[in-house]
C-alpha cells in the first residue's frame, strides 16, 4: 500500500487547479492545517450531479480446470449499485462595520474573526466523515462508522474489516485504517461545482436585534458542498470497542497486536491507495507507551508534510480528536 508519492489530489489540490478567490484558498489552507484527514483525503468530483454512483463487485465468476472435449460452465460476477450523497455545509461570519473599519487592515481582520468559524466548520465535516449518518442528519452523509457499524465473520461483507478490542461499555473508540483513492475511499464533490470551500463577501448589511434594534455588519458567507464515496471497502479497516477505561491498566488492548490484524486485512486491497492511521491523541498516548516496553522495527519516527510523524509500516498515523471515546459496542 502506498503512503508517499500518490498521484491522487486532495482538496487543495483540486481548488489549485481551479479559478477561485484568494480568501477562499486561504480558508482551506487553513482547514488543512487543523485537519489532518483534509490535508490526507482524495477529491473526486460526482458523477451524477450532486450524487456519485459506484459499482461494487460482491462476487467473482467461476473458474474450472477442463478436460478435452470438456465444456466451462458460464457464470458471471456479481455487482451492486451504491448511491452516495453530497451534503452543503455552511456558516456566516458577522462582524461589526466600526471594528472592521478601525483596524489597520481590514480584509485580514474579517479574516481572523471568520477563523472560529471556519474552525467550527473544519470540525463538523471531520466528525461527520467518521460519525455522519443521514437517519439522524437527512442534510448529511454517512460517515464510516455507519458503513462498518456490524461485525461479520463473512469475507464478502463489510462487517468482516471490523476487528474487536474487547470493550463492551459506551466509553469506546476506535481506530481507523482508510486507503484514499479513487478507487478507495473519497471526499467527493458535485459536478459544476468547486472543489473545498466557496466564499462569497456579502458586503454591508444590517442585521436586526429580535427587539427591532438594528446594527451595520459584514457578513462573510463560507459553504462546502462535499460527501463521502467508499468504493472498496476491503482497504479500509476499522478497529472498534477500545475501550477509554480499559487503556493504561493490565488489561489494556494490544494495540500493536490490533494494528496488526487490521494491516494484514488490507494490505492486499490497498496497494493502489495512499493509507492512513486515524486515532485521537489519548489513544495515541497510550499506544507510544505500549511501545516505550518493545524493540520494535515495524515503528519509526519519518518526516511527513514537513512534521515528524509516526509510522507503522510506513503508513502514517494521525491525531484526530473529532474521533470520541463516546462510541457504543459494535457488535
């Protein structure tokens, strides 16, 4: 599997290729930076509008040795359809025309208020590409934890690349291994559209107070069209139930051990992709001290994106917080 080097893009490389507004390239510049998944994640722009329509193979043609003058069965391999969804995430930023005006720059200061907001925005999208679920959320999409929600001991099922850690609470996480790609997992985006964020300068307006007061502001408007596409799901893999209460006592989960099975459940899928490590910091404290006992070579400190980071096999691990210790048992 491929860690350095891949040719596909990611959202800032899609929206470079593009004619867009300088604000607009520094606010997802700026996602990036406190995002790691976004500065990771492949772009792929839909193919149907604002849905994108994969064919997933479930099953492979036969393949029979035959005698002479023997016959070869017919069988054919078997495929379905998946429809993913775009969804449109959006905030304003208002800010006050006097302080706007009286700072020595403003275009810069509208830009350093917009910030929490944007941050706001960068941290949704982050828990929604784990977390989304469009029964809960219909304006959303389903994350991966709706997709590799149910266990299976079935290989041709996706349930199959979910690996137990023994937690059985409501205190759990978990680890993800995904393969971006095109034909891995996506960020997409619709046709006729741009890639990453769309930013529109409103310019003055007055906002009115629910009492009628009203008050001259700016007003910045930052919207992300975007969904999730998991066209392969053998090349990413999730390690469940790790439970918070579980971690630094004796009988803590091997997490090298659950590393371990879950490479070796993707290794053979995700040769085309470009793979990452997903886990929140706490896990990630407690897994650099599971290590701190072992002379390990499958670990190594390597410099990635101009940050020293650690690997396992190459494969780069990354701190996401948006990934909870509020996960129930999948089972």
């Amino acid at each position: 599997m491929a860690t350095l080097g891949s040719s596909y893009l990611t959202l800032a490389d899609r929206f470079k290729r593009t004619e867009n507004g300088k604000i607009a390239a520094e606010v997802i510049e700026m996602m990036s930076e406190t995002n790691e998944v976004l500065q990771d994640a492949n772009a792929l722009q839909c193919n149907d509008g604002s849905n994108h329509i994969t064919t997933i193979r479930t099953g492979l043609p036969t393949a029979v040795f035959r005698t002479l003058y023997g016959y070869v069965p017919t069988s054919k391999s078997t495929t379905e359809q998946v429809k993913d969804v775009t969804g449109m995430l959006e905030t304003y930023s208002v800010v006050d025309v006097d302080l706007v005006d009286k700072s020595e720059s403003p275009k810069r200061f509208r830009m350093s208020e917009a910030s929490a907001f944007i941050d706001a925005m960068n941290q949704k999208l982050s828990e929604t590409i784990f977390y989304g679920s469009i029964k809960e959320n219909a304006a959303a999409f389903d994350g991966l934890a709706i997709r590799y929600s149910k266990k299976s001991n079935d290989p041709k099922k996706i349930g199959y690349n979910i690996i137990d850690a023994g937690g059985t609470g409501t205190d759990n996480t978990s680890i993800w291994l995904v393969t971006w790609g095109d034909l891995h997992t996506s960020l997409i985006y619709p046709q006729n559209s741009q890639a990453g964020v769309q930013h529109k300068d409103d310019g003055i307006l007055t906002e009115t107070s629910p009492t009628g007061g009203k008050r001259k502001v700016y007003q910045d408007h930052f919207k992300m069209d975007v969904g999730l596409s998991l066209r392969d799901w053998r090349s990413t893999c999730r390690i469940a139930n790790i439970s918070l209460a579980a971690l630094g006592t004796e009988g803590a989960p091997d997490l090298e051990a659950l590393l371990n099975q879950a490479y070796y459940k993707i290794k053979r899928y995700a040769k085309t992709g470009k793979t990452f490590i997903y886990c929140n910091s706490t896990v990630l404290m407690h897994f650099e001290a599971q290590l701190k006992s072992k002379t390990n070579v499958n670990f190594t400190i390597k410099e990635y994106l101009n940050d020293n980071v650690l690997h396992y096999k190459d494969i780069p691990i990354r701190e996401c917080e948006q990934i909870t210790f509020n996960e129930e048992k999948v089972s």
